[in-house]
C-alpha cells in the first residue's frame, strides 16, 4: 500500500523542476526492477527531506520514528558488538524511504545473513575533472577483460555521477578479506597495463590526473550506490545497469529520472540474472597470484 507523499510539491531538484512527488512516483515506478538488488542487504540512506539544496546526510541506522514494519537486522561491528540497519525487502518499506526524502540508496556488497561473505565484488570508475568518456568505457572495457580471465562474469553499471562500476557477482563462500585482496589484485592488474593513466593510490595527491581505480568498497560494510537509485545531484540521473553493447554510447550519468522510466517501459533489467553467474573469488584470486 502507497503512502499519502506529504509536501508533493515541495522541489527537490531545482534546476530540473522536480518534486519530491517526482521523486517516490519514480521509486514507486521503479520498485519491482530495485528491489531484487536491494533484497537481503543493509542499506545506507543519503536522505535531503528538503532537496539536493538543503541539508543532507548518510544515514546508516534507523530513525526511532520509523515504523515497525521497517524491517530491521542488527549486523556485527568490526572490533565488537552490532550496529543495527534497515533492509528494504518490499514496495512498502521503499515507499516509505523514498516519502522520508531518501534520493541515494547504498548497498553492502553482502546480505545481512552473511556479512562476512560477500556475494558481489566492485571496482568503481573515479576520474578527474575533463576525462573522456570514451575514456572511460575503455577503462571499464579493460576492467571486464581482467575479470573474465580469472573466471568471472563482469556486469557494467552507469553510476549517475562520474563513472562506471564494473560488477561481478560471486558464490558467497569467501570472505571479505579474500575479496577485498582479489579486488585490490584486479585494480592493480588493470592500472599496471597503463601506469600513465591509471592508479590505485589512495591518497588524492599520488594520483595526479589519472583515473582511480577504487577497491576500497569490497571492504566490510562499504557500500556501492544500487542500481535505480537516484543521485542528489543536478539532472536527478539514476544508476544504470548496462548491456556491454550499450556501453559505447553511455554517458555516467545519461539516464535522468524521466528517461530511466521510458528505459524500463521497453528494457528488461540487464542485471536480472546476476547470481546465475556468481563466479569464486578464491579460484579468481589464484589465477592472479
């Protein structure tokens, strides 16, 4: 059941003209292609109740004002105890999210009932200012050419900011260790066939004006924006699972709220059937080592 959208008037994104009603029709017209991603997962909330304009912030816990039906899981802290997340498994619970003025949605790359074994491995795009998309797409293009040589299957994501995720789904039978270090192998492997234009140094100032490959979110309860979601940005742009055939003509951030809808009138999901090729992060890291 569709909650009453209180203020639907009130702008959320002012350059484009767009509501905060705008914003849950989208999550409402969107939520049967979302929510399989979002099934299972602690989530972190960027949440604007008054649009990209005003005050904004990551949420990662609940509110005490969320309903009981929100269904919360509590998820072990590393160094002790838990720290307790929402879990989106409905169209009532993103309904709710999206009206409490929820634009980004971030995943853990692990479901809450194995935290400790994720089920998916991510290298994110981050260029500098004036880097070429086509640039990018050949990045993202090598990326899935190092994936596919140790056994998995490389799925492309258009951010809605200024990249590419470049996904590959797995078997959830390693750990975050073995993950976070595979992911961190493969971005080396990548960055080293062009050392000119590519890094993985952490520190901004090593990085000069090369594009950064970053592993660091395969760490434990790092997240990755989820496919559909909004960014609270100007041009309200979604990310966007790709067909690799797509990629030659896609832009970061090419799918704004409006056109993400017509896509999905006459696409099907390109990620729908991502476990179907969950691949070993323990096989895929001893064919790098």
């Amino acid at each position: 059941m569709s909650g009453e959208i209180s203020h639907a008037d009130k702008v959320f994104y002012p350059a484009d003209g767009l509501t905060k009603g705008d914003v849950v029709e989208y999550y409402r017209a969107v939520a049967d292609v979302m929510l399989p991603h979002l099934r299972g997962r602690p989530l972190t909330l960027r949440r604007f109740p008054d649009g990209i304009d005003g005050q904004g912030w990551f949420q990662k816990h609940p509110g005490e004002h969320f309903p009981d039906s929100i269904r919360v899981e509590s998820v072990p802290r590393r160094g002790g105890g838990t720290d307790d997340y929402v879990v989106c498994d409905d169209a009532e619970t993103l309904d709710y999210l999206a009206r409490q003025g929820t634009l980004e949605f971030h995943l853990w790359l692990s479901t809450v009932d194995a935290p400790e074994r994720p089920d998916r491995l991510v290298l994110d795009l981050d260029p500098p200012d004036g880097t070429p998309v086509a640039e990018l797409r050949a990045v993202a293009r090598r990326i899935r050419d190092h994936y596919e040589r140790v056994g998995l299957t490389p799925f492309v994501q258009a951010t809605g900011g200024r990249g590419f995720h470049v996904l590959a789904p797995l078997d959830a039978k390693s750990d975050t260790e073995v993950v976070l270090e595979l992911s961190r192998a493969l971005a080396d492997a990548v960055a080293a066939d062009d050392p000119d234009r590519l890094t993985t140094a952490q520190r901004k100032d090593k990085r000069g004006d090369r594009i950064f490959l970053d592993a660091n979110r395969n760490g434990y309860a790092q997240t990755f924006v989820a496919p559909y979601s909004l960014r609270a940005r100007p041009g309200a742009a979604a990310a966007t699972p790709l067909d690799w055939r797509e990629l030659g003509k896609a832009e970061p951030d090419g799918w704004s709220l409006a056109k993400e809808k017509q896509r999905l009138a006459r696409k099907d999901d390109p990620w729908r059937d991502l476990d179907k090729h969950a691949g070993s992060a323990e096989a895929a890291l001893k064919q790098l080592t």
